[in-house]
C-alpha cells in the first residue's frame, strides 16, 4: 500500500513531468498564439491637412520636364529634334533647373523659309541652332501672369520683346497661343512662330 508521500510524489510528477511533454505536443503556432494579442487590423487615421502653401516634393518630381513634355507631344516633333540635334536634351531635363520657354509648334518651323529646318539640324550647324534654341529660353519661371510689356534677357543672349494687350502676349511677332503648361523645371508658353535673333 501506497502511503500519503509516495501518492503526493506521484501526482507531482504526474502534474509537473507531463506537462511540458503535453505543451511540446502542441504546434508552435498554437502555443504562440496563446501568449499574442489577436491580430485586428486597426482602422487607418486620416491623414492631416497640409498646412496652406504647402508644395509636397513629391509631386514635383513627378511632373514631367520640359524635354520630356516637348518629346511626348506631337505638336512639338521637330522642337524636340532640334533639342536633340543641339545637345540641350540634357540641360531642358534637369530638375534643379527653373526656366521659362516659349516653344514653337511643327507649324512654326515649317513657316521657316524652305530647306531652314533641315539646314539647322545638320552637325555642322549646331552652334548657330543652339543659339536659335536658346533664344526661346528665359530663366527662371515666368508665369502669364507674371508677364508685362518690355524687354527680358533670354539664355542665347540677346532680349526678347513683350507685349502684353489685355489677354493677347507677343514675343516679338509670335502669338503667345497656349500658356502655363507646369513642368518639373520650369514652364513653357507655347507660341505660333519661331523667334529670330536680330
């Protein structure tokens, strides 16, 4: 016969042995998810208003650039060439820049003298096209609202005349046609006719 002791002994061990074997025998898994909170996914917070004046960088580098908004677009196929075949790529791309172009359209170009177009863009004739190119370019950003009557010192060197008439701009004879197309360095006036340096 068993006394009160060996009875005691034995439900210890019964007790106390077995059980880590019985916790072993569970998954992994199960015995973590005893011991973590459940997973609730919490509702998301609103994020807060942006202060007024507020610009987020982000979405300046996600505007496209001045090259990259005279190649997407077909009105301007043979600006973008000559941009190619100046080697202003590059400069018209680059985002710590801020200018400001007046950008002629196929119809300007074509309005050139016959044979003009094709001359420009050969190698031999980079120099004088990266004049002409950059005679359409001011810098910094010049909004049309920012836009007054006289003359502004462009990139090439030589200034180009305003005339601001009520809603009618002209840089020298061209028609101002489309204004304040946003890129990510700077914007672009689109105009009529291609300006000529006197």
């Amino acid at each position: 016969m068993k006394t009160p002791n060996t009875i005691r002994i034995a439900l210890g061990l019964l007790l106390f042995g077995a059980a880590p074997v019985a916790m072993t025998a569970l998954p992994q898994s199960a015995t973590a998810d005893m011991h973590t909170a459940p997973n609730v996914e919490q509702p998301m917070e609103a994020a807060p208003e942006p202060e007024p004046g507020y610009e987020d960088p982000t979405a300046a580098e996600a505007a496209p650039s001045i090259a990259e908004i005279a190649a997407s677009s077909e009105d301007f196929s043979i600006l973008t060439a000559a941009i190619e075949a100046a080697g202003l790529t590059e400069a018209l791309s680059n985002g710590e820049a801020s200018l400001t172009v007046f950008a002629p359209t196929n119809a300007a170009f074509e309005a050139l003298p016959e044979g003009t177009v094709d001359a420009l863009l050969l190698p031999e004739n980079q120099d004088q096209l990266t004049q002409l190119l950059t005679y359409h370019v001011v810098e910094g950003e010049v909004f049309s609202t920012d836009l007054a009557s006289g003359d502004v010192d462009t990139l090439a060197g030589a200034p180009i005349t305003v005339m601001v008439d009520g809603e009618a701009v002209t840089i020298n004879q061209a028609n101002v046609v489309a204004a304040d197309i946003e890129a990510s360095n700077g914007v672009i006036h689109v105009i009529d006719s291609v300006l000529l340096p006197m």
